[in-house]
C-alpha cells in the first residue's frame, strides 16, 4: 500500500492554506462500517501553511488544482467536565462519573465563541458537511458552533439538539439554516479503560440530537469500548488514516470534523514526515478545547500523469 505524504506549502490561494484559531474561553475489528476505504494514491497530500520543501525536493510553494482539492476544518470538542481534573491528573480520567462526559460552563463558552467565529469568517457559509464523534461533549460542540439559532416549535422541522441536553442547561437549537450532522464512529476518542470515552446507546443520542444523522453507525450499545482493554496508539493511528482516506470519498468539498484531542494528535503525527521540522511540529501539536485548524487533502498529479 502507498503511504499518504504531507507537503507544507506557503499560503497559495489554490490550496487554502492551515489556519489556527485557539479560542480559550490495525482498528477493533468489531468495528462494522458502511463505507469502503479505498487508500488515496501517492499522489495525495495532505496539506498545510508554512515554507518547507516543496514534493519535488525544492524550497518553495505548491501549485495544485482547485478541483483536486478538498478543505478539512479540524475541531476538538470544548471543555468537558472530565478535561477539568484530568488535565491536571491523567489517572482522573478512570473516575466513572465522567461517563460519555458533557460540556462544562466554560466549554459552552468556547462553543459560543468559536460559533462567532466561524460565522465572522464566511467559514459557515461555506461548509457543505459536519462530522462529529458520537459522544456527547462532541455533539453538542457540533450543534452549538454548526447549529441554526434557538429553536422554535415546528411540526415540519425537528430541533437539532433539545433544550439541557447532557445538562446543558441550555436553549433547543434549530436544525435551519445549518450544514447536515452526520455521526461517524471512526473519528471516536481513544478507545478503552476511560468512562468518559464510551458512548451511550444511539437512541439516547438521537433523543438528545433528532436533527443530526446516526445512520452510518451499526448497533444501538457501545461494543468498541471495552473496560479493560485500551487501543493502542498504532490501531488509533490506523483509524485515524482510514478516516482519512474515506473523507476522500466523499462529494462535499468543504467539511467540519468535531472530535478529539488524542485521535487528531495520533491521526496527524503520521503526516509531515517528509517535511523539515517546522512542517512536522505544525501539524501533530495537541489541539486546545475548541481549537479550529484548517487544512487541505490535495490530489497530487504526476508529470506522467494525465485526465
């Protein structure tokens, strides 16, 4: 199998270079997925801001095709309340009160924040699809910053997410106006051991959430997440890139990913190896809560290559 290669580029309109807005206020088997993972070619990049060494080996900026390219918006959830004391002690993270953990005040914060943000930028309008992780600090980031405004009772619309969902204590939002959510199982946190990284069962979540789209998920409980078995960094890497690859399939141009510190961390630290440091050290630093990085997978073509 060829192997997908990062290229830094410098900010080249064609390629939409890597923006960062820090706002501080071989995978389980068991795993079934309705889509198939074809691996991008060597010719695909994953690309982001910043001078390096261009893929032909020389200093300077890529060219590449618009219509080869596909803009990726990265999002790590807003705070939660198991990040509150797990940052500080890592073995805090085992405390089963944090099950599928919610969003703190101050992650609601971050949410409001990064939801002026995105539409301040444009960057709202332009966003075709969101994806976000199946649980419930990362939807309800998904709803609150992609989301339509508070939501009014209609018989023909279903509200995005209802009021105080996951104790919230916040308004319903509406589902108008805003980009289709779709759940996807492969971009989960690190899998195993921590209570605040199972989910609960999806008809719980499609009560929470009755606008965003639970279907590409099989089975009502949580069969990933076991107890006393932790997925190792190598089979979160590899879910990573499969999630990776099977983003390439799809038709929307310009997509959100709501999701998680360590999956991103692990997913990007196989990028940017062919690259100088900087490159590198761009691309697998962890994501703060509510941090938003833009980035493009770019379709790479050949001299020997024609359409």
């Amino acid at each position: 199998m060829s192997a997908i290669t990062v290229t830094a580029t410098s900010s080249v309109t064609c390629t939409i270079s890597l923006s960062i807005s820090t706002l501080q206020s071989s995978f389980p088997s068991s795993l079934r997925f309705r889509c198939a993972f074809p691996l991008l070619s060597r010719r695909s990049a994953l690309c982001f801001s910043g001078l390096s060494e261009s893929m032909d080996g020389g200093a300077g900026p890529s060219l590449f095709p618009l219509h080869r390219c596909k803009t990726i918006h990265l999002v790590r959830h807003g705070q939660g309340i198991h990040n509150v004391e797990g940052d500080k002690n890592y073995n805090a993270y085992l405390n089963p009160e944090y099950f599928d953990a919610h969003l703190t005040p101050l992650g609601w914060q971050q949410v409001d924040n990064l939801r002026k943000h995105v539409h301040a930028s444009g960057l709202m309008k332009r966003i075709d699809l969101v994806i976000a992780s199946p649980l419930l600090r990362t939807l309800q980031t998904a709803a609150g910053v992609f989301g339509g405004e508070d939501y009014t009772d209609r018989m023909d619309v279903l509200p995005l997410m209802v009021a105080n969902a996951g104790n919230s204590n916040r308004a319903a939002i509406s589902s108008v106006n805003c980009p289709p959510i779709v759940a996807v199982e492969f971009c989960r946190e690190h899998l195993g051991i921590h209570p605040c990284d199972k989910r609960r069962s999806i008809s719980e979540y499609q009560f929470l959430f009755p606008a965003i789209d639970f279907s590409l998920i099989d089975g009502d409980e949580d069969i990933l997440w076991k107890a006393n078995v932790r997925e190792t960094k190598e089979e979160l890497a590899a879910r990573g890139l499969k999630f990776m690859n099977w983003l390439w399939t799809r038709k929307e141009k310009e997509i959100a990913i709501v999701t998680h510190r360590a999956f991103l961390f692990h997913t990007l630290s196989g990028f940017g190896n062919d690259n100088r440091s900087l490159g590198k050290k761009e691309i697998s630093k962890h994501f703060a809560n509510c941090e938003l990085r833009s980035v493009v997978i770019a379709d790479r073509l050949d001299a020997s290559t024609t359409d």
